[in-house]
C-alpha cells in the first residue's frame, strides 16, 4: 500500500513539474501552440498568459492529488491514486488550450504578421546526407531481450502448471493461467514489440520535416541535426529501460515472487528513463540557433493548420512527423493518409499485446 502511494504521488510529481515548466522548453516563437514573430515572443500578453497558465496547473494540481487522497481514503483502493495522475494531465490541457486561445485573440486584434516577410527554410542534405542512425544504442534493448528469453528457456521447465501473471499494487497475484509459452513468454512478446517500435519512432524521427528558423538556417540545421539524434538515443534507451522492467515483472511471474515492492520492479526503470530522456531532449530544446546573421525573414504564420495548436492538420505537407507545437518531440501529420494506418497498426499492436496477456 505505502509503495503504490508513493509511486503514484512521485507520478504526480514528476507530471506536475514537466506541465509547469514546458512553457519554458518550447521554441518561444511558437507560445502554447501559436506562432509569433520572434519581436512578438516577449508580448505582455505571451507574458501575462504564461503566469496565469502556471498558476492555473498548481492550483489543478493541487485539487487532482486532494480528490486522489480522497478517494482512496473512502475505497482504500490504491489503484485510484493514478486517476490523480490522469485529472492532473486534463487540467494542463485545459489550461493550455485557455492559454493558446488568449494568444490568438491577441495575435489577430494586434496584427502581429502585418508588413514581415514570411519565409521557409529547408535542409535539402537531410535526404542526401541525413544524421547516422545510432544503432550501438538499440544494442542494450536487444541484449535485454535475448538475455529474457534465454532466462525463460532455462526457467521453463519449472514454472508450475498455474502460475501468476498479474500483480495488484500490493504485490499480490490476482490473476492465474495455465502454463503454455504464449503465458509464460506473454512478456517477451510485449518487450519485442516495443522495442520495435520505439525504434521504428526513432528511426521516423529522422525523416520528419524540421521547423527551420528562416531567420538563421543554417544554424537551424545544425542544431536540428544534433536534437534528431539525441531524440533517437533517447527513445532507443528508453526502450531499454522498458524492457528491462519487463525482464524483471517476467522474473517475478516465473519464480512466483510474492512481495509488496513488486510495482517498483517495473515502474522505476521506466520512470528513470523517462526523466532521463525528458532532461536530455529539455536541455537540447532549449539550445536556440546562433552564431549567423539574421536574414531578415520570420516564420510563416502556419496557425491554420494546427488544431488548437496540438493537432497538426495539412493534407499539403507529405511529412508524417512534424516538430511538436509545445512539448518535446514529433506529432503526426493527420493529414497526411500514412498517419491513419500508422495509428490503425499501433492500435491493433496494443490490442494483441492486451490479449497476449491478460486474454487467457
């Protein structure tokens, strides 16, 4: 009980921090989601706007976590602490989508785009000459993968004919099957899949369209060229932290472990990954092109494409991938028809792994 508490309050934590900070790690011509002249990123409105929305997120933050405490007082079942997690990531929506429309009632009352030259640049030597794939980083996630399954063959034969292959939050078998290799190895399963496709996204990354700055593109390409590849080592060690979490629920499902701090066999190596990679693409993101003079362009006004600056809609643009809005990392292109069938495949991928796992 204490574990799952605390593994969701550091959740929380960790979910509150990157809401309230994120404003500072987006590129500032692009303020929640709406582009501005480079001169405009500085604009009381940008301004005032950027202090209400992080008020806002503490004080949500604070309600979720109070209705998480109060609703497990009242069931004293752990597994609605997270929903303290899920409450806190609706109010940050809510309190950018409040934010990104107050910027563009600005934006359009003030004419910001009026009388600048607009412009695009573009990294034609991305195709030609693109970053190299770091392929020694996908080697630890296909180690831990081979090593789980050599461990699985060794443990095999003794694994009794009903063994348990789901833990509640206390640590606690609730769920049992019958021995069969698509049980015993259900988790192996998950650990392929997910490495390859962490490693399909990572591999993604480095044909998506880059959002040069036309004012200095030159040293837009550059920097663009050294986040890509941090991106992707990031995902790759990700995807080994995954599975490493995995080797370890899989150890403790063939051994029949029965303890309470089962949960951080799982979630601390992921939590660690993700803070991890969270640091190294917020401290890339920051880094903004110097070191050219300016050209005197400033990016296009593009705002109609992106659907209250989260959703990026262009049935024109043939990338797939496109530079988050606010955040870190790609979105998908929804206009463009690849984006349906990448999202159809990634959901009937989630479905077979559910049912590898729990459908016995």
């Amino acid at each position: 009980m204490t574990v799952a508490i605390a593994l969701s309050s550091v959740l929380s934590a960790l979910v509150l921090v990157l809401a309230l900070v994120l404003p500072s790690l987006s590129s500032p011509t692009v303020p929640f989601g709406v582009r501005v002249p480079a001169q405009r990123a500085a604009d009381p409105t940008v301004v005032r706007q950027t202090r209400i929305y992080r008020w806002r997120v503490l004080g949500g933050g604070i309600l979720a976590a109070g209705i998480g405490v109060v609703m497990f007082s009242v069931t004293g079942e752990p597994l609605l602490l997270p929903m303290s997690v899920l409450l806190l990531v609706g109010v940050w929506y809510g309190c950018f989508f409040l934010a990104n429309h107050e910027i563009r009632a600005a934006k359009a009352a003030g004419g910001w785009y009026e009388g600048l030259r607009q412009g695009i640049a573009v990294d034609t030597e991305l195709r030609t000459d693109p970053p190299r794939f770091p392929w020694l980083w996908l080697a630890p996630a296909l180690v831990i993968v081979v090593a789980t399954v050599v461990i699985g063959l060794i443990r095999y034969p003794s694994i009794p004919e009903t063994f348990a292959v789901h833990y509640d939050a206390n640590g606690v078998p609730d769920r049992m099957a019958a021995k069969s290799v698509a049980t015993a190895f259900s988790l192996v399963f998950v650990q392929v899949g997910l490495t390859a496709l962490l490693a399909g996204i990572a591999a993604a990354v480095f044909r998506g369209r880059p959002d040069l700055d036309p004012a200095r593109p030159a040293a837009s390409a550059r920097w663009y060229r050294r986040y890509i590849s941090q991106s992707a080592k990031a995902l790759l060690g990700l995807a080994a932290m995954i599975d490493l979490a995995l080797l370890g629920s899989s150890l403790l499902m063939w051994t029949g472990t029965v303890t309470s701090w089962a949960p951080l066999v799982v979630v601390l190596p992921i939590l660690t990954a993700v803070v991890v990679a969270v640091v190294v693409l917020a401290r890339n993101n920051r880094e903004r092109p110097e070191g050219e003079p300016e050209t005197g362009l400033t990016h296009r006004d593009d705002d109609r494409y992106w659907r209250g600056g989260l959703f990026y809609l262009n049935r024109e643009d043939h990338a797939l991938l496109v530079p988050r809005r606010f955040g870190l990392g790609w979105t998908l292109n929804l206009g463009n028809p690849k984006s349906a069938i990448l999202l159809a495949g990634v959901v009937a991928f989630i479905g077979l792994m559910v049912t590898l796992r729990f459908g016995t």
